[in-house]
C-alpha cells in the first residue's frame, strides 16, 4: 500500500510508477483535482499511512532514530485486577514485543511526515489559487491506536488511546483565531457540520452541527457519547 499499488481513476486500473509512493501520488492528484475544479468541490484526501506496515518514504527512512520508547505510567500495567476480562488475559508486553512496537511506533511516524507534506500541497495549492479562504478543511483520523496502555498494542478497546482522534477545522470565513475545544465530537458530526457551512439541507442525522462549537458559542452540548465496534476477532 505505500510502493508497488493499484489506482482506480475514474473506472480505469492503473498501476504505480516504479518507486512512486502511494502518499506523494495521493497528494499530487489531490493538487490536480483542485486545480481542474473551477466550482465548488468535495475532496477525500485518505493517504493509508500511518497504517502497517508503516512504510515510510525513503526521504524520512533516518528520522526520529533518537525518539525515547513511548513509556507512560500506563504502559504495561503490572496490576490489571481490575480490567475486564480480554485485558486480564493479556500478558505484560515482554522485551521482544516492546522492540517491535517501538520500532513500528516510529515508522508510523516517518510515515506520517510525507502525509504532513501532502496537507501543506493542499493548502497550498487552495492558497495558490485564491481559494483557502472559501474552503472548509478538516483533518481527522479514522481511529487511535494503543502502544501499550493497560498491555494494549491496538485499537478496537474503548481506552482513549484507541477512540481519541485528531480533529482540526479550518473556515476562514468564519473570521475566527485559533481555539481548542474541550466539548465532545464525533464523526457522525461532520456532515451537519459542513451542511450548515455550505448552506445547504440534509436529511436527519444521528450527528450535530459543529459550528456553534467552532464559534465558540454556549450552548447545550452532550456530555456522553456511544461508542460501539462490531464483534471481531480478538486482539
């Protein structure tokens, strides 16, 4: 998925060119995709790092060769008595799955940096063509991941290491500066969300719109979300 890979272009399979990385191929039809859309536009930017294996570009190969074990206290738990059952039966992570994790942990960073650079191509290329202020941005992930927290080396557990994803939203036709917010989105949020920044109608929804959120407004917002995975095979 990151050299050696197939695209779909409009109905025609194309393989990629000899050395081409999948991330650098993404982001330069992405930049060609804007560039050949006068209009309004959707683009899905969805480049497969920091999947494994976490191929990084050759560019990235020797970066963060320095960067400590990711260790917090909750990294290989000794006392797991009062985790469920799937926890308990896990063993602490011994010397040769913390190698491997902390190699692999690194990687996904590597990787990750071509996916940096592929952003600033966009945003680029909207701040090329007059377009950034128009255009609404978010970037997110489609899970987290567990490094060792409570002896878990995965996702699909409701630790926040697993179901915390990055969520950023630039509109700067909103006029508004940098902000963190502390009340609680999900994905299911996203598409009222631009709905209401395009000015458009949408079906109901299970999700609501972010924008009072975004402006920073008070107003009445959950205070619990449901978090749900269809059974699989045990990690």
């Amino acid at each position: 998925n990151f050299f050696d890979f197939w695209v779909n272009v409009d109905g025609v399979i194309l393989p990629s060119r000899p050395g081409e990385y999948s991330t650098d191929a993404l982001a330069a039809e992405a930049v060609r995709f804007i560039q050949g859309s006068p209009g309004p536009f959707f683009l899905l930017l969805a480049p497969y790092a920091p999947h494994g294996p976490a191929t990084p570009a050759p560019r990235h190969a020797a970066t963060f060769a320095s960067e400590p074990p990711w260790r917090p206290p909750s990294y290989g738990e000794q006392n797991v008595s009062d985790k469920p059952a799937y926890v308990r039966a896990r063993p602490a992570p011994d010397e040769a799955s913390r190698d491997f994790n902390d190699t692999f942990r690194r990687n996904q960073l590597r990787s990750l940096l071509a996916v940096d650079e592929a952003v600033g191509e966009v945003l680029g290329e909207l701040q090329r063509s007059g377009r950034l202020t128009d255009t609404i941005v978010v970037f997110t992930s489609d899970n987290g991941l567990g490094w060792g927290e409570h002896r878990w080396f995965w996702k699909q557990a409701p630790y926040e290491e697993s179901i915390r994803v990055p969520l950023v939203v630039r509109y700067d036709r909103l006029g508004l500066s940098q902000r963190e917010e502390s009340r609680l989105a999900a994905n299911v949020d996203l598409a009222p969300t631009l709905a209401e920044l395009a000015g458009v109608s949408t079906p109901p929804t299970e999700g609501r719109s972010l924008v009072p959120l975004l402006t920073g407004a008070s107003t009445p917002w959950r205070v619990e979300l449901l978090l749900e995975h269809l059974r699989g095979r045990p990690s």
